[in-house]
C-alpha cells in the first residue's frame, strides 16, 4: 500500500486511460523498462497464480488421462520455424532473435519462443515411435515473446505469460475431442472463475492459428462493446506431424502420421477481467481468483489495541472458511498513520471483494460490519459467532453477481442484424456482438473489416444450420457467424 | 513407459555415464535442439513442482511477513548490466543478446536475463520512496540464460529454471537477517525434501556473488567426490542500490539508499539429488518430491480382471494418506503386454519409493507384498486394511533412510588436515571436502586450486575462531575453511 492518497481517473469518462491508471495505482503491473515490456506486480501475479491452480486442477483431474506439465527451451532455431509454410509467415514479422551468445556471433540465429510448436514436435518426433507412446498429453506454462509496436497493459505485450497444451494423437476424432474438452476448460475459467461470459465456437479460415486445420476460441465482450479472444484451442490436424515428421507405428502395422492440438490461455484474460468489471473506484475482482478475500478496517479512535487484537481474532475465524472454493488470504489495513478513508479507498482500488469494519461499536457488541465491493448498500451487522459461515456466502454471493452483471451486459450486446446498414450503423454506434449470415468467403470477410472494423469472431458452437444471405454479397449462407471490432 | 527393454548403464562403472543415462531412460529430461539447452518431461518437471510448492510455502508463511511472487520481464536493456562494475564483469562472458526485433535491428541489444538484479533495481528505485514501503520482499520463478559451453542435464544447462528473491530494507540487519533465513530455508530443502545432507557457510571474496557483498551457500557432496554448489544467498549491501539509485526518506527524514539481498536456487538441485541417491537399477527418488509415491504392479496369468480391480481397490485406500507430507500419486502399471520383470524394471529407473506386487497369492489372502526401492531385501506381506498407514510410515522411513545414508556418505568424506602434501593427496584420491586452515589471502587460493583443482567451498557458519596455520603458505590464519573441487 502506498501512504499517499491516490486518485483514479473515472472508468465512466475514458476507459482506457481508467485502466491503465487502475493497474497501476491497484499495483498489479507496471511498464518494463523495454519498450511493450510489463512487470506484474505481486498483487497481479498473484491472481495468475490462482487461475494457473484452478486450470492445473483440470489438467490433473482429467478422466481419460492427466496432462502433465513439463519444460522445453525458449531458444528455437530460426529453420524449424520455417518447416510449417503457414506458421512461419505468421509468426516471421513478430520475432525477437539472438544472434550473439557468448561474446560470439551464432551461426544460426535463434528465436525466442512465440510459441512452442515447432521445438516440442521435434522432440515429439523423437519421443513418438508406436500407437503404444499415444497419446502424448503435456502443457507446459512459461513466457513467450511477439514483438508488438503497440502495448497495453496486461491485454498486448511484447512477452507474456501463460500456458500451452500440445497434444498427440492416433485419430484426428480424439484430437477433436480433447481440443473441444479444453475450449470448454477455458469457459470454466472465463465464467466460473474470471467471471467473464464468452461466446464459444469455431474460428473462420482466415482468423484461425497459423499452422491449424481449426480453431476454436472464447470471446469475452469489453466495455467498449470490443471483443476479447480470450483463449484459444486448434485442431492442427496432420500439417506439423507431416513437416517434422511425427509418425508411428499403429496397432496394425502400418506407419501414420499422429494427428495434434495445441491450445492456449494467456494472462491476456486478467486484463479483460479488469477491464470488465471495475467501477469509478477501482478494480472489483471476483472472489474465486481474489488474492486478499477480505479486508479487515479497523475504526481508530479508542480502546484502539483491544479493536486490533479483535481484528486478529476476526481474521482468524475467516481463515477457517473452506479454502478450496476461495483461495485467498484476509487483510488487515491497520496503518495508523492512514486515515480510515484512505484504507477504504485503498480497499476498493484493490477491488477486495469484502470489506469488514471494526470499531468500538463492533468490539463492544462482538459484531461486525460488513459491506461487499459490487453492492455500495451491502452493509450489514453481522454477530462475530457467525462471520465464517457469513463470509463464505457473501463470496458467493459476489462472485455470482459480478457474473450476472456481465452476463447481462452481453446479452444486452449481441444484436442479430438482417441487413448491412444496419451492420455498419452498430459498429459505428455501440459496437458489441453482432450475429449475420455469412456466406464464408473471405472476400465479404475482408470487404466487411475494411468497412467497419469488425472481424468473424466465431461460429457459435450451438449454432444450427440455417438458410439465409450473406449480410454483405446476399448470396447463399447456411450459418450466422458472430463479428465484432476486437482488441 | 516406453515397451521396449532399457539396459541401464551401471553406476558403480561409470558415475557420468549413468547419469546421463538414467535421466533419459527415466524420462527425466532430454537434450534440446539448441546446443547446452535440456527439455525437462513431465516426470522431472512435476519433481520441480513439488520443490516449488514447499519453497512457496515456506515463503508465504513467513512470520515477519510473506515474500510474495511477481514476474519482470525476460528482456534487458544491455546499459542497465554496465552499472555494477562487478556485476557485469560477472556475466558478460555468458550473455545471449537480441539484436533483433520485429524483422528490425535494435538500436540497443537487449540481454536475455542471466540474473534479475538490474532490471529489477530499476523498478525498486521506482517504487521506493519511504520507509513505509519497506521491506519489499519479492520473488520470482523464471527461465534464465548463461551461455555455458559444457553442458550437463540438470547441473549445467545454457537455460535454466529458478527462483530469484529480491528484497530491499531499511537496515543492513535486517538484510543480513533475511539472507539467513532463506539460506536456512534452502537447507531446509535440501536435507528434508531431496535428502541430500549439506554444508552451510559464507564463500570467500573471490567466490562470491559478481556484485554482492557476501555470498552464503549450501554445498553437497557427489558420490565423486565432487562438490555441488546448491543454492546462494547474498548480502548486497548497498551496490546495487548506489548503482540504480534505490533510495528512501527515512523516518528521521534523512535520504538513505537500502540494503539488498537477493537469493537462488535452481532446477541444478535435481541434478545433485539424482547423482547422489540412484544406485545400478535407476533413479531414488525421496518420497518427499516423488511424483509417484507408490508403483502397483499387478501379476498376471489367471482371474486377470479381478486382480486389476483389486489393484484399484489398493490405489483409492492409498490415496486416504495425508498428502500434504507425500505429494504425488499411486501409479499402476497395469500394461499386460510388458512382462511383469520388464515393469519391475521401470519402476526402478524411474526411481519410485514403494512397490506393491499384487498376484493371485495376494488377491485371494487379501493382502499386499509391499517393497521399497532402497533395501532390496524389504519386502513383506501386508493386510488390506492396514496398507495406507503402511505406506504411509513406510514413506517416511524411506526419506530417512536415503538420507541417513547420503549423511553417512558426507561425514566420511570431509577430511581435516594440517600439511598440504595430504591436502594433494586427497585431492588427487578420494576427494571430498577438506577442511583446513586458510589465511584468506586470495592469492594462496587461487594456487591452491591452479595445483588442486580444488577451491574455497564454505566456511561453515557453525566455524569458531582458532588459530592456526595457512595450509599452503603457513602463515596465521583465523578459520579454517571448506575446499573441494567443485561441478
């Protein structure tokens, strides 16, 4: 905490410039000294390290089989990359290179990850020889690097954080299956845990992963009524087994080509849970992935070490809350030297999901006062006897309706539009979703970019076969797809 | 599990050519594509994993407040090194350098960090302006690079991963203080999770830390003979903060720059930890940081079924077992079409603490044959119902048996002595620590190890004042110190 009094810029004037004030002065990042560099603070580090838990659960848990978390190195030699004729001219303009190492200049230049593709499946190659070694089911979490011009904390970086899933296969219908499992995984993040609804579903040829045959992505809707890809998960078919060679041999005899997925969730997602949820006065972050649970505000005044030895006590009996649904610690804001309003606002900034107020009224009682961060006329007398069992369900209480708030939003947001006037008047107004037919030729898709800004983000899963006319040319579509401008 | 027979290179032939061997066929690592680099798999990386939960721990529960985890970013700007003289004396000779960036040259070349001390200073200065935003008490678990031109897996690795903890104070007591508790700590991790007994002491001048203004380490013994240096931690004291300008306004109101500490322990410490405790069969692995506690491996040849489900039965009463002390999972090896020897086999490369036999005799007298990897002759029969607190004591008299063991090993192999030929002797036969009188002149040890090869391990921290004579040059020296050669 800092000690000097910190004002935020409204989220209700520019969203942008709230934002970033709010990462900064919450201390979940700061700027890297590299230009599209961040550092994340122990605050925001701390919120990734409760979704990696969450998501390493399902991992582990999984029934067919755990994914296993492993290691492989950043340094990529520049040919590999260029094996996968897509994946190269993808990825080729956003390249960090070294070229010196060790006081010499290297043969070879070497690529700092932007990805992991190319160096696990040469290994992969190596490791694979019969049915009997599939499936291969490892992630690995670590940083990668993509040269970005434009920065924005958290949400596009230079390097960033997160995990990468890479799996092999006998069949392509197994691949499918497991690519699908974790797209569903990453609902469950977005929605269970980040508190973000998504729309779920396939990406057009021309936004899908360079190298994949599909891919699948969730996609959160921002404040601005732009889209976030939140995660995604690619069906990569047999274009990476083919060009390093991954084969084995099947239980019939024959040599085949092992049919793969790859799929990722960066800490891209925390800055769209920031960027969504927030108020005027700071962050608001669901209890799920919450690092302080609770934060406990002592009234100075009088009696003041008696009200501190209280705040302990109170303190401890949350900690004897179930932790597994709520992982998290309880705060004590006890700086004397910080007016009570300071700590509140220092509370609220942090977006602390609950607050607890103890003062002399409280001491004498045995009570507590209890307010949440979503609700500003949440507060309530709570006896001391019973703010265990208080606290866990005002947690999910909150964590429900800082999801519901959203939900509504979204829905509020996807406007199924019959005709391109239309199509043009949204995305120039309040932007959000928009669902249309599409006739899947990437020349509409482009024409309509150039126009609008907006961009295929999926087809949703659920989508069922229709018969309509492409929102642009007019001609024959069987689907509506859902565009929006994205960040 | 691969299903083709691994002959195992013996150890008792060659140290080196085992070792290499057994993290292959265990599937601890493999070699990367880029020269020096290692891919850690799944089975060696969740090893890293239980290190990190206990390191974590003992982290968050620290009582005079938790050091928390953060990320800064992989990229340095070359400048920043220069500002510690030593420091970038230190490191230069092992830089990898980008030089480019999104297809252009960069103006400055970017240092892919060996080590976080500059850019991290460079945030403090930052952040730090009173004494009432210290202590900063931070860590973090990343990749780092140093360009090594030997390589071995796990101990000397051109990438490796680590933790790096950073903190800043306002005294140097209490810097000193914290580089105590976590050198501690990291003692801590070695005898009680990997079970490798150590040393602890302060290094000398010309073996400390590029930068620091004394360097305590843990050193462990190989079974050559050979020293391991097992994790640092230094005292800073103000260089780095003159260098970056870390200062704060003390409550006196006085301007005064902190004191540092900074600390490491990396995924080297796996590499000690299989050298010392694998025998001609494979791998030990302490129960504390197996990723499988347990290998069930059911006997074949008639009522197949029944027996598989037992075996099941045995996995689910095992996994009652309190796992806050045992990490890890039961595993059963349950493939019929690797003969039963072949799966005994595996079991042993890999390492894993107990083995249950479940066959015909065991399934009909509902019982177990419960074995562990360390004593070939402990096999017994074990009841049903009483097999999880089996396991469970039997786990906890493995960790001490392999560390009885690896104690046993050390306390033989330190050697006091007085004249230098023996000093020679030693150093040209068994090897091991030797402790000797050292005048602390650098000039006797650097010729001490230009003819010896050995160096200034430690000098312990339990170490008293004597007085007694150089072992080289014979003249007064204080202390005796710790000398070994060293990986």
């Amino acid at each position: 905490m800092d000690y000097e009094k910190k004002e935020l810029k409204k989220k209700s004037q520019s969203l942008s410039d709230w934002y970033t004030d709010v990462v900064l002065k919450a201390e979940l990042a700061d700027y890297g000294p590299v230009r599209g560099t961040m550092v994340i603070r122990p605050y925001g580090y701390a919120i990734w390290e409760n979704v990696q838990a969450a998501f390493n659960k399902m991992m582990k848990n999984r029934k067919e089989g755990a994914i296993r978390n492993a290691y492989f190195p950043l340094f990529i030699p520049y040919s590999y990359l260029k094996r996968e004729k897509e994946h190269v001219e993808g990825f080729s303009p956003e390249l960090a290179l070294v070229t010196i190492g060790g006081g010499e200049e290297l043969k070879e230049p070497l690529v700092v990850r932007p990805t992991s593709e190319t160096i696990m499946y040469e290994m992969y190659a190596k490791w694979i020889k019969s049915w009997r070694d599939l499936p291969v089911l490892i992630n690995q979490w670590n940083n990668v690097v993509r040269w970005e011009k434009r920065t924005f904390l958290f949400l596009r970086t230079l390097e960033f954080l997160w995990q990468e899933g890479h799996t092999a296969h006998a069949t392509e219908d197994e691949a499918i299956q497991i690519a699908l499992e974790v797209l569903e995984w990453y609902r469950q993040i977005y929605e269970d845990y980040l508190a973000l609804p998504v729309l779920v579903g396939i990406k057009s040829d021309s936004e899908k992963f360079a190298g994949a045959k599909s891919t699948w992505a969730v996609e959160a809707l921002m404040p601005d009524g732009k889209a976030l890809q939140g995660a995604t998960s690619h069906n990569l078919g047999q274009n990476f087994a083919k060009a390093f060679n991954i084969n084995f041999q099947d239980k019939d005899g024959d040599i085949k080509y092992v049919w793969q997925t790859s799929w990722g969730l960066s800490t891209r997602s925390l800055g769209g849970m920031f960027l969504s949820h927030g108020d005027d006065h700071g962050l608001i972050i669901p209890p799920k992935v919450a690092p302080f649970k609770v934060a406990i505000l002592p009234i100075f005044g009088s009696r003041d070490e008696e009200i501190l030895e209280y705040a302990k006590r109170v303190a401890n009996e949350i900690n004897n809350i179930e932790k597994s649904n709520y992982p998290g610690e309880v705060v004590i804001f006890d700086n004397k030297e910080i007016s009570f309003g300071r700590r509140v606002n220092d509370a609220e900034i942090k977006g602390i999901p609950l607050k607890i107020e103890i003062g002399l009224k409280e001491l004498e009682g045995e009570t507590l006062t209890l307010s949440n961060r979503v609700e500003p006329s949440s507060k309530k007398e709570v006896p001391l006897a019973k703010i265990a069992s208080f606290v866990e369900e005002e947690l999910g209480n909150v964590q429900n309706l800082i999801f519901s708030r959203a939900k509504k939003f979204l829905e509020e947001n996807i406007t199924e539009v019959d005709s391109y006037d239309e199509f043009k008047r949204i995305m120039k107004t309040k932007r959000g979703f928009i669902k249309a037919y599409w006739c899947e030729n990437s020349a509409c898709e482009s024409k309509i970019k150039e126009e609008t800004k907006a961009t295929t983000r999926v087809k949703l899963l659920s989508e069922k076969e229709g018969s309509g006319k492409c929102i642009l040319c007019g001609k024959k579509a069987r689907f509506k797809w859902i565009f929006a401008q994205s960040y």
